[in-house]
C-alpha cells in the first residue's frame, strides 16, 4: 500500500516510481483501466459516411470502428474469425458493403455477420451464426466515439457525467459548447517519451504555470498563482484578452449558446482515462492520449471550431493552434524530464503533491483502485 | 491440452494464438525441433573446394560447415575451445589449411583437430586431443547440407525418407528430379515479420490459392479449387501451359529423367522442419526457413535447373523466378496479416481449419509432440 | 559454485558464459560492484569553476557533480525531490548560483540545500532542509572523480592503495607519474558490444599480444613472449624506442619526477572496476570502462601530458593518440568475437585460462564474491 505522507512533509505522495516503467503494471492496466473502461478513439464525423472505417489499437486489441448502412457506428475486433488473419489494415478508410478477408475471402457484413465463407456449406454442420465479427461496445459523447472491451459494459454517460459532476457540479457548463455541433479545424498528433499518468498528473496542476507557461500564465491571472481545477470555477482571462490565441485576440465569435459567464473564461477538464477538454470561448482543444508502452504516450489534439465560423471566407485556426501547441510542447518537455527519474532510488516512494496539487492524488487512488479490481 | 473441436463447429482448431509469439514456446520450440532435428542450412555445392566453409546460426549456435581435404564436408561450433571467441566471421569464405582464432592463434584442422596453441605444452598436462573443435553432426540430401545439433542423432534418411512416404506413398518420384545434381541459377531471401509456422502452415494448404493467387490458379485449376497436398497426386497444369513461369512456356526441356506423368505437373511437399520443395517440369524452387526470433522468419529460397540448360546460351531463369518470386510475395503478405492479430483474445484459443485444411493439424500435433519430448 | 579446473587440464576456467549476457547477472554487478565501489566518472579539471558541473549515469542513477563555491567537488542524484523531474540535462554545463527545476521552479544551492519552492511555507509543516538533493559519496584520486553510491563507504584511498599495492608492492611508482597535474590532450570514446569483464580480462594478459598487436609486441618485446601483470615489474622497450608512439620516437621529455628505471619502460594496471592506467615515460592513457548493458561498454580514453609539454609550440599528442588507438581497437575487435559466443553450449562453463593468464582467476573471483555479497 502507498503511505499517504512522508515522515517529513504532511503533504500527499505521489504514486511510488514504479507506477510509471513496470512492465507488468502497464500490462495491468491496459486490462484493468483501458480494458474494461470507456476509452475515446476518435471523432464520430471522421467516418461520415456507411462504409467508412477506422482502425484503432486498444488495449492490446486491433479494432474496426465502422459506420453501418443505418448510420450507426459499431466496433468489431480487427480479426477474421477463420485463420486470424487482419482484416482493415488501413488507419482509415472505406468498404462497401462488406469486409472482406485476403486470406480465404472470408466476408463479413458491416453489422459484423459473416456473409460468406467459400466452400463452407452449413449441411457441413458449420453454424455460420457463430462466426460473426466479435463486437466490441461503442458509444457517442460530444462527438467523440468511445469504445468499451467489457463483456458488459455500464452506459457511456454514468462514466462521463459522473466525470464532469465532480468537476463542475452540473452538466449544464460543458453542455452549452455543444462539442458534437463542432468540428475538427486543425489536429496535431504528438509522440512523447513518458508514461501517460504524468501527462494526466501534469494537466491536473497549474502550479507548474507560472515557469513552464509564461505565455499562458500571462493570459490566465490565476494560473501563474497555480490555481487550477476548483470546483465548478473557469479561469479568467487578463483585460484585453478575448481568447487563447498567439495574439489574444480572434476574429471568430463566440460559440453559439455560451453564457457571458462562458466569455474570457477557460474550463479544463478530464475525462478519465483519456481525454482532455480545453473549453475556450471560440474553440475547443481535445486532447486524447494513447498509452503506447510503460513510457511511450501517442497524443492526438484536435482543435475544434463552430463549423458556422469555418465557413467564413477569412477563417484561420493557426492563431488558436500555435498557441495551444505552445502550450503542450512545454507539457511534455517536462513530463518527459519526470520519466527519466522514475526508476531512480531517490523515487522510489514517490515524490510528493504540495497543498496546490493535493487533488491530484484523488487520480493516483483511482488508478490503484482500478489495479486492484 | 488444445481441444480439437469448438461447440460451434466440427472442424479441426489451429493451435492457440501464443504459440505463435511467446518467446518461451519459441525457445522450446528452438530446443526441441531445430536444437534436435536435422535442420536443412543449404547447398553443398556452395562449397565446392577443400577450405570452404559456411557459417549458419542454428538454434542460438553459430556453426562452421566446411568441405574437408578429403571432399567431406564437417560441421563445429564457430567457438575457440580457449576463450570463446567466435572464429570464423563471414558467411562464407575460404582458409587454407586451418582454421586460426584471431584471439590467441589457436588453430584447427579442417577435421576440428587442435593442431597448434602457443605457449602450451603437452607436457604442462594439457591433454590437446581433447580441445578439438565440438563437432555437428552433418549429412547430405538432395544436394542439400542438413545439420543435426542432437548428441547422437538418427540418421537424416529416416527423417527425409518418412517425410516423402507420407506424402507420395513411394521415393520413386522425387528421386526422379535428381535434386542433387541441379544447381542454383537465382536466389531471392525474404525476411518476413511473422512466426515460421504461419509459414508451414500457409504453403500446406490451397484453400488460399484462388483469392491470393490469382495467376497460380490460373495455370493450375486444382488450385482454384483449394485441393493441396493430396497423398501421390500432383496438381496438372491449365491446356497450353508448361511450367510455372510468367508465361507459362518455357525454352528449357523437362528435368532429365521425369516421366511422361511428371510433364504439366506440379508436386510441391514439406520436409520438416525447414524446407519446402516445388517440383516443376524443368526447374525446382526450394524454400528453406530460419526462424529469427518468435515474429521474425528468414526465407531463402533458390531456382535450381538442369546444368545442361544452364549452360545454353539462351537460358534465362528470370521467367521462372518473377512468377514464383510473384507467388512468395503474396503468401507472404497473408503470412504477416495473421502474426498480427495472434494475441488478439478472439484468437486465444486459436482459429479453425475449414475441410480443405484439415491436414494442416497434422503438422501443428508434430509441434506440440515435440514440445513435450 | 565454478569449477576450477575442467577434467582435460589442470588450468583454471574462465567465469561461465552467462555471466558475460545474462540480463539479471549484469543487474547484480550494477547493484552490487557499480552500485557500492568507488567508480570513476571522469577528470576533476573537466570542471575547474564553481558552478561547472558533469552529469554520470552510475549504476542507473543519473548523478550531478558539480564544483561548489568553495571549489570543492560534490555529486548529488539528479532528482528534483519534488516531482522527480530530471534537473541537468547536458553531459556537462554551467550553472550560477543554483540548481533549478524546469518543472516547478524548486531551486537548490551547489551545495543540495533547498533554496526555494514556490507557494510552499515553512509554516505549512514542511521541513524545508529535510528535501535538499541526495548526496553521492564524492572523492578524488589521481586527478580523477569518483563516487559511490553506498550510504557510508570506506575512504577511496583504501581502494586504491589495494589495488596498486597488490600490482606494484609499493606505491611510489604510480606517484612518480603525478596523475592529477597532467592534462588531457586528446580523448576518444569507444562503443563496444561485449560485456565490460571480457575487456578487464583482456586488458589482464598479453597472451593475446603477439597475434592481436605486432606494432605493440614489436616495441616491447616481452609482450611479444606473452608476459604481462609481473609484480612490480615494467616492460622495457626495445632498443632504439623510447615511447608508445607510432614512430617509437617522441619530441615530449619524460614526465618530470621519473627515475631512470621508468625511462623506456611501460607500466599497466587495473583499478577494479572499471578503470586502466598505462604509464609510459612521456604521457598516460587512462581508459573508464562504462558498463552499458549486458553486452554493451562504453570506453572513454584519455591521453594525459605534462601542462608543460603541452605548451610547447611543437606539441602534438596525434603520434602517442594514434598507437594507442590502434591497440585499443585491435583489442575491442577481439573482445567481440569473444562476447558472440558467451551463449554457445560449448562455453556454458567458460573457456580456459592458460598459465600466463591464470592470474586473471583473481578478477573472476573479485567479481564471483562481489555477487554473493
């Protein structure tokens, strides 16, 4: 069990540094955290269309997330139910009307049922029904697909709205952005060299601001006092700054439906165990991690525009996206100078969470929770 | 144990899915199959004069095969009975005489008798007899090298011998294609990312032929059909095809020798654990595998012929390597495809062998036979 | 337990070949030979200003030592005591005043007290002098810096003195050479892939040096008759050489403080673990071995002059860099060969050692006892 405290300090621990290189604990929790919990693969309008598809890697699992001939989005396991045999090898892309195996030209509907199987006939007491694509749970939220390896899932929105409760304490604030009205103006996808607890842990605290993110702690006042996540509270913007763009300002309006509490106003929240929302007046930054190994993270960060604004003949997101990717290259530059002493001697029970970071340790006890189920 | 049969199907099951990466199976599998089976590594007349030598990594072991003073070829560990180092480096080469360790200049005869070792005498009590080099057993089929790293193997006859018994019911026919006195006119050398039983078990079956072979199952009818590997039979070529070449003619004549059944008749058979050989009216394509690791397979594969054709002045062997060369590539895609999804959880307890495959658990019940030898 | 001697012959075996490749062997010998022995990390005139400072990986800790104010040399582990984040991230650089953390802002004096940390008062219970960095053990010797890692180590001095005692029978000979006021003039770094034992062990004897070095054996003739690691006795130079150089000759005077019985004559020796001086009459070579996994060194190897020489107009380390370099690399290539076969059947109980390398024994024992510690 992890001590709460050290004999010199009453403040929190972190999680002892073996939480972020072991092997084994990794594997633990793509089982336990990424393999029974709705986890974000992507957005919804990447496959627009009956037959476009994505391949995504989920805990260990290939997994076709494809739009079906009703216009809803099921998941399959990416394996022919015959020899194995990978079926979509593409990250994204389009079949009509089946999929089809190269091996054996196995073939299988877009609801997963396996079509065909040449010189297989059912007199041969083969129960085709049985050899369907396996399913693999799947939900929408915000425009986000969410997919579920469980044998049996609870529902998407128990997790997300338990989520932004404790964070805003009602659902209406994140509501009003309306994140499945918006789309995708700009994406980034970023590799770091850390386990993806401490990008979590880093997005958590704000008492890393004022030396890591000068620009930001400029714009946000009370990021460079490290406050950050209080209970239903946005952080306000300095005067004369409209939004988090390179210049501060934008030409774009504000979302439609926000509040004048919303304007010069920031949220950021988590959706554990992989999404960050970044609510900003005019746009949105998602961000999805990607655990690749105890200490590769893949990060895919969209910014996302009112498609209304997009329209406009002068529309530009690099204002909003050079900033933001300011922001994040400074993350990770310091989330990756972490990994590098986790294995030391000097880390081996943790370090520690001063009275700014203490609600971080909330995030640590639900990932021992979740390894102990 | 591997149950032969799911509820849902009568057919046979492949095995599971870790035996296809687990790095312990696969060390078993280098112990028990390649550590003590002959193990074909190639052609003897890749070293024709006395002095030259092969070096080949068989079961975690280098080894020197090399042609003797008296045209006999021997096989030792590639290792100085004094410290260890590895003495010859190259692949392939020549020393005249001896066999010298770079490190301290001891030296072996062709036979692996320690001729010299300075500053040591026998009258030091250094018994020298007993520092020759550690010798492999090393016979010849098919003008073929084979490798046995057992202490007192059988002999390599009974292997090959029950292996073409079981798949022709008689030696007559191979022993028609005088392999022995054909020789290397091409060799292409794969490196493909998957197990070597995805291999073994891909070139075993032809229920493949028609979606992965297109052009194959053109000049072979039996193939579109998916039938292989019937006992005696072997697989007639489409009218107005001869050889499997790009297109199906050829200027060289049948191998001396065949009978009038042998024309427009292709045989293709597995000698366990590492070749595959294709009889072909006027050529011979032979595969041998090497196991690199638990997702790694090395393939050399060599074109042989007739030296009589060889040395017309029109022979030209690239009709027959760009068609076979064409075939390796698209099983090997289909190959690779599998490994990928081994680990998957709906393939933990393996795939299923339709009718047309059925054979194939033969070969996976050999596996797991001598995994518990 | 090892075998001393094999049933063929009366000499001593080598360490059996897994410990020159076994991955839990090689974190033992980090543990517990790197992680508790005085281990040399550099020169101390790297680092001649307060502020100046190195960082060393030892033994998996990244450790900065840095020159304080009062011009005296300390390491610390690498390690913000808050979150853990790596604090100097060049191999060598500069700081004034104090350390910082790029992550917090949490900054530390040259001497590892806290200075400051943000936002924290010591009126919050924090024991602000409990949190300053980890000290490393911190000594020096001969010009050189090294650590150790054990909570309360013996002097260094006992350790070396040992070890020059046990070669020399007195010390006076190595403090003619005045190590630590010469100067580098040249260094080269050198990527081996061989376990660091197979490199002691080869530095040990000159078995190998009339076939792996003739320049060498051609300058020093006893080296020639394989005679090396005689205590207390320099090897002489052959007539007309008077330096280990490429044209045995050399514009440089013999260091200062030198008797005439050092003149033309070479000294070697070991300082375990991971250090060889090689004394001739103009200048010193000093190799630090740097274990970098199971089968992997990294050999640094300084060319120490005389300041004096090395201001001459003239002066020109590249004869002396030049014959050291190829004798360095005649050994690695050695080294190498040997390490390929650690794994083979035929070395799982070692090689040999013949009686002019039988002292070498001691050093395989050194490292047998220090495991079982």
């Amino acid at each position: 069990m992890v001590t709460e405290t050290s004999a010199a300090t009453p403040f929190a621990t972190t999680l002892p540094g073996r939480y972020y290189y072991d092997p084994a604990l990794y594997q633990r929790e793509q089982e336990r955290i990424f393999g029974r919990m709705w986890v974000c693969v992507g957005r919804a309008d990447a496959i627009p269309r009956p037959g476009d598809y994505l391949t995504v890697d989920l805990a260990g699992e290939s997994v076709i997330v494809v739009r079906g001939h009703d216009g809803a989005i099921n998941a399959f396991l990416n394996v022919c139910r015959h020899r194995g045999a990978r079926l979509c090898t593409e990250r994204c892309g389009h079949v009509t009307g089946a999929i089809q195996c190269r091996y054996h030209a196995w073939s299988y509907g877009l609801d997963g049922r396996l079509l065909g199987a040449p010189n297989i006939r059912d007199m041969d007491g083969f129960d085709r029904a049985a050899y369907g694509l396996i399913p693999v749970a799947c939900a929408l939220w915000g425009g986000l697909v969410w997919l579920n390896l469980a044998d049996d899932p609870a529902p998407l929105a128990a997790q997300i709205d338990a989520a932004i409760l404790q964070r805003f304490g009602e659902l209406e604030t994140v509501e009003r952005y309306r994140l499945d009205e918006l789309a995708v103006g700009h994406t980034i996808v970023y590799d770091l060299a850390c386990n993806w607890k401490l990008v979590v842990e880093n997005f958590m605290e704000c008492y890393h601001c004022a030396i890591t993110h000068p620009e930001l702690s400029h714009f946000v006042p009370s990021f460079k006092a490290g406050l950050a996540y209080q209970q239903g509270v946005g952080a306000r913007f300095s005067d004369g700054v409209d939004s988090l763009t390179v210049s501060g300002k934008t030409n774009r309006p504000p979302l439609p439906g926000l509040l004048p509490q919303d304007l010069r106003t920031y949220y950021g929240f988590v959706l554990l165990p992989n999404v960050f929302v970044n609510l900003i007046p005019d746009h949105v930054v998602i961000h999805t991690l990607w655990p690749e190994g105890p200490t590769r993270t893949r990060i895919v960060c969209d910014w996302l525009f009112d498609p209304a604004a997009m329209a406009q003949p002068d529309f530009d997101p690099m204002d909003a996206v050079a900033f933001f990717d300011l922001v994040n290259r400074q993350d990770w530059e310091v989330c990756e100078l972490c990994q590098q002493n986790m294995a030391s001697r000097a880390y081996q029970d943790g370090g520690l969470y001063v009275p700014l970071e203490a609600h971080i340790r909330a995030f640590n006890d639900f990932v021992l929770a979740r390894l102990e189920e």
